[in-house]
C-alpha cells in the first residue's frame, strides 16, 4: 500500500471513528425523528391522503425522508468535524503532515458519505416496520445516495471552514438544508402545484435528488433521473474541487 493511501486510509478511519463511538448521537436521533415523521405522515395523514402515483402515501414520502437524513447527516459530520477541529486547534496535527489537500477533502468527504449512507439504510429500516420498500431500480438509488451524500459532506467541508461559531452551522443545517427539502417535494407531487409554483420548485436543487432517489426506490419520478444524476453529479465534482482550492489556500485553517 502506497504513502498515500496510508495517510487517505488513516483519516477517514478516524473520522469514521469521530461518529461511531457516540451512537447515541449518531444513529438514535435519525431513528426516533423517522419512526415519527412514518406515524404522523405515513400511517395516521397518509390513510387519508391515499395513494399518490400509483404507490401508498407512506411510500412516496419514504424517498424524501431518506434524502433529508442522510444529506442532513453528511452535511454536519464534515461541518462539525472541521469547524470543531478549528475551534479546538486539533486540525492542525492534519495540516502539518504531508499529506495532499486532495487526501484531506477526500478523507473527509468519504467519512461525511458514509456517515449519510448509514443514516439512509437506518431509515428505511425504520420504513421497513411501517410499509413495505420496493427497489424499482437499485442502481439508481445506489448512484444518487453516492452523489448525494458526497455532494453534501463536500459543501459541509466549505461550512466548517466558513463558520466562525456553532450557530453558523445550525442556521446553514436548520433554516437553509431542512427548508430546501421540505420544499423539495418531500410530502408531496409536483403535479399538486400551480404551473407558476411547480416551475419555481424546479430551481430547487432538492426536487431533483428526491426525486432520483424516489425512482430508483419505487420507479415514481417526475423529472428525467438520468439528467438529474449528471447535473448533481457535475456539481459534486466543483463543490469538491472548491473544497481542493480552500484546502490549498488555508482557508479557514491558517488565518
């Protein structure tokens, strides 16, 4: 195994780590957030609502959820991880070595994926006691959850490395992520909306990883899945060559 590979391996298994060890924090709040989100939307509002394209209300709204909690996820692991690494001056051990900004955007964007792909198959193992998932095209859902939650570790490494206290991180998390989702055409169809308001939620980058993530889970989308997959999938790349560039300038490290 190469030098580089040591130092790539070594620190995306620490902050691997960093997350694994408090479970309590990590993996039970997603559980309890969904498990009532399923009751309140799926089982007692979704018998009401009844079927939407063609799948039970519960099923529809699963799709979104899972995007909520694991971009949600990835965005903080790699927020919180740098910014509370600045604040207590412990990233500079990481800075110091010689590893390539490259490896240190990239142990830090698979550590914030992981840390998303796990909160993803939590909540639909949460789904799984409420409904039935369907997988209509698994190479889809396994594609989008990759670039989703890649895409979201990459900008919660440029939050981190913005954020001059903690408050930053809960107004980008709380009043930015959560509201785009919402919005996103979580809990319900674009086909509800006004022509003027459905073109307005097409600006909405949201629409588009729900609704990928919906079809690959249940074949349900209202958007072209191939066109959303390359422009997400695009603008993953530049996030994580941002990440590259703030890296090589110290952003946020040195000054």
């Amino acid at each position: 195994m190469s030098r580089r590979s040591v130092q790539l391996k070594t620190l995306v298994h620490r902050e691997i780590l960093r997350f694994v060890r408090r479970p309590y924090n990590t993996f039970l709040p997603p559980i309890i957030t969904n498990t009532l989100y399923f009751a309140v939307f799926g089982v007692i509002l979704g018998n009401r609502i009844g079927a939407i394209a063609g799948v039970s209300y519960i099923q529809f709204v699963l799709p979104g959820l899972v995007v909520l909690g694991a971009i949600s996820d990835a965005f903080e692991n790699a927020s919180f991880s740098i910014f509370h690494g600045r604040w207590n001056n412990y990233i500079d051990a990481v800075i110091v070595t010689p590893m390539s900004n490259f490896n240190m955007v990239a142990s830090y964007a698979i550590a914030s994926a992981t840390r998303g792909i796990l909160t993803a198959a939590l909540i639909v193992g949460v789904g799984l006691v409420f409904t039935s998932v369907p997988l209509s095209h698994p190479l889809y859902l396994v594609a989008f959850i990759l670039v989703i939650t890649t895409l979201f570790g990459g900008l919660g490494i440029i939050g981190g490395l913005w954020a001059d206290d903690f408050d930053y991180l809960t107004v980008m998390n709380q009043f930015i992520l959560r509201p785009l989702v919402f919005f996103g055409a979580v809990f319900y169809s674009l086909e509800v909306l006004p022509p003027l308001w459905r073109d307005i939620s097409l600006l909405n980058p949201m629409v588009y990883m729900v609704n990928g993530v919906r079809y690959g889970m249940i074949g349900v989308t209202e958007i072209d899945p191939n066109v959303s997959l390359v422009v997400l999938t695009a603008a993953t790349v530049v996030v994580l060559f941002v990440d590259f560039l703030l890296f090589r300038r110290g952003f946020g490290l040195t000054e």
